[in-house]
C-alpha cells in the first residue's frame, strides 16, 4: 500500500463516530504499557518555520545585512543569552529555558537537503538520506519493535490524517481529530471470517484497532481533567488532550501533533509573529500543566520544521532553506544552548550549513528517553552528549 492510499484510507477513521461490525471486536482487548514510563511528545511545524527569526543572531551584524526587511529589533527580543535570543513572541520560552527546562539545538539538518516541503517532510518522519525512499516512519519502526504484539495506542496522532511518522507493519498508533467525538458502537453482522485480500484484512485490523484505542482514550480522559487555562487554538486543543491523557495514565510512547501555516514567502512579519504567539502560548499551558503534575520529567516535547529559511529576505519574506533550531522541553533536559551559533558568514549558495542531523537527535531521544537502540531501525548516527 503506497504512502498516499495509507493516509487517505487510514484517516478515514479519525473523526466522528466509527461504525463496526461484531466480528472485529474478537481480537482481543489492549494491555497498557507500563506506568510511569517516558514519552515522546512531537510538535511539527508545517511549511518550514524561519528559524533565524524565532532564535535569533542578535550581535551578528551580518544578519541585519542580509534581512533589511525582516529583521528584528534588538530592543524587542528575549532571554538574550550567549549573542542569540528569542523573537517578542516566545516569551514564555525564554522562561522555560531559564528555568532549565528548555534546549535548544542549533543548525539541525541533513546533507543534500530537500527543499519541497513533501519531500523534505518525508526525509524527517521516515529518518531516510536525501536520496532513500522509505515506506515507514521512524517512530512506526520503533514502536513495531517495542510493543508486544499490536497496542493501539502506543502513538497517537492529533491531526485529520494519519502521520508518516507513525506508519508501521502493525497498527501501533492511532489518528484522532476529537477525542470527545472518538467512540465506536457496533452492528450485528455475520461475517467472521477474514477475507484472503490483504489490504482488506488490513483495513479490518486499523477498524478493530481503533475500537479498542478508543476504549482506552475514553478511561484515560475519565481520569483526568484540565488544571491550566489552554488557548483557544487548534494547537492548544491539542496540547491540552494530549496533557489529558498523559494525566489519565494512558501511558502512550508517542504523541503526535502539528501546526500549519510557516510557509513565509511573503508578510512575514505578521504571520510568523502570530503563529509564534500560538505556539507559545500552547505550549507553556502544556508545559505549566505537566510541571504541576510533577510529570514533566516523563514528558519530553520536541518542535521542529522541515526545513528553515533562506539567510537573505526577499523583500517581505523568506524563501526555503535549510538548517533551523530544534526546540527540546522537558524530560530532564539540561536547559542549554547547543551548537555554534549560526555562521552567517559562511553560507552554503545563500543557505545556512548544517551542523547536527536531525537523525542524531532522534537516535538520541531513543537512547536516552525510551532506552532503545536507534540502529535497530536503520539509524545508525551518532548520539548528542549533553542534552539529558
């Protein structure tokens, strides 16, 4: 089943009310992982956020040169810290950071890097070289490796559609729009026999899949309630039934969630001050929420795009680049700044040059988070010291 099929036919399943037949009720029923185990929480920032406009080179004075547009006032940025500093609107990140519980990464990418956002966004979720086609996600690989059997909700995907990311042999994960709205009921039907067609009996196994992942949502927010003030934003829904369900002893590997609209060819300015403002302040409803749970040394959350900007603005924005910053909240991080800062002067054809590949960071987190070693689905990059 191509990458195509798999996320219009799997997302099929992610809103509103499922209805299924008896027979797929007789798999069996789901056992929770284990308490109290870490997690992965993902935040994707879709469209290639500009990440010298969201930390940025302040004391660099090459980059006012090149952004004589864009570029932003030394009196208006925060948490300044070793020449970089945070664009006006990430104010509460500048707070996590200073209480130790933010890292950033710099100059995260990839070599020979893509600059369609298809592509490139495919690179980042199977964790491929630039020039390797994968069919499955990273996280997909991982979790058909670290779950006994199939566990429906070991990954849980917030969006309409299924993520690459969480694509795997066995239906680990699950795609939920609304939890509220996420309830299966049944009808009587006679047939109990799988078929001999094997995507249809696939179809069958995510149906069944979902059931019982819906199950073990509606116990897990029963559970739980909200304790923070969350934004009214897509993003902040998210996050807060996400925070739920963690609350609720779901006890998932993988959340999953995203956030639209970085593609800044043009005003700039203003989008990216807006979408910013959200991220933000979701975020720190989050992250406030978790801290007073005391669970945030279990949670670790990391935000990321496919790609960053071009160094120089063209006029009223950026174009695609490359290299941005990779943003690591919670789970015991240790609150640093790691990597050089951008080199301004020494640029790839107008583009920043990588220093950390992202797939570093990913074997890292599997390393340190979930204890599992990252070369056992194909990632064979070196881990970061210093980040936990």
């Amino acid at each position: 089943m191509n990458r195509r099929n798999f996320l219009t036919l799997t997302g099929t399943f992610t809103g509103g009310t499922l209805l299924l037949p008896n027979f797929l009720h007789a798999f069996g029923s789901q056992s929770n992982l284990i308490v109290g185990e870490q997690c992965l929480v993902f935040i994707q920032l879709n469209g290639g956020n500009d990440g010298l406009n969201t930390f940025i080179p302040y004391e660099d004075p090459l980059y006012y040169e090149y952004r004589t547009k864009i570029a932003l006032d030394k009196n208006n940025i925060i948490g300044r810290n070793k020449g970089m500093a945070f664009h006006p609107a990430l104010k509460d990140f500048a707070t996590m950071q200073q209480n130790g519980d933010l890292t950033i990464i710099q100059n995260v990418g990839y070599p020979e890097p893509n600059r369609s956002h298809f592509r490139s966004q495919e690179i980042w979720q199977t964790a491929s070289a630039s020039n390797e086609y994968l069919s499955s996600g990273w996280l997909g690989r991982y979790l058909d490796l670290q779950c006994n059997g199939h566990e429906p909700t070991a990954g849980i995907n917030f969006d309409s559609i299924n993520n690459l990311s969480l694509k795997s042999n066995e239906p680990n994960s699950i795609t939920v729009k609304d939890p509220n709205r996420f309830k299966m009921r049944t009808e009587n039907d006679d047939v109990a026999k799988l078929s001999d067609n094997p995507q249809l009996d696939f179809v069958r196994k995510i149906a069944n899949s979902v059931s019982e992942g819906s199950d073990e949502i509606q116990k897990a927010l029963a559970k739980s309630t909200s304790e923070n003030t969350y934004p009214k934003t897509g993003l902040g829904k998210n996050l807060e039934w996400i925070a739920r369900l963690i609350k609720g002893n779901l006890n998932s590997k993988v959340y999953y969630t995203s956030q639209n609209g970085y593609d800044t060819h043009d005003n700039q300015v203003t989008i990216q001050q807006r979408n910013l403002t959200e991220l933000n302040d979701a975020i720190y409803s989050f992250y406030s929420e978790l801290k007073k749970a005391q669970l945030l040394q279990n949670v670790t959350l990391i935000v990321f795009s496919e790609f960053g900007r071009r160094v120089k603005d063209n006029g009223n924005g950026t174009d695609h680049g490359t290299a941005a910053p990779i943003f690591i909240i919670g789970g015991n991080n240790k609150g640093k700044i790691m990597g050089n800062n951008p080199n301004l002067a020494d640029l790839d054809n107008g583009d920043l040059k990588y220093e950390v590949d992202f797939r570093s960071v990913y074997a890292t987190l599997l390393q340190n988070k979930m204890n599992f070693d990252s070369t056992k689905i194909g990632i064979t990059n070196k881990t970061l010291n210093g980040l936990f």
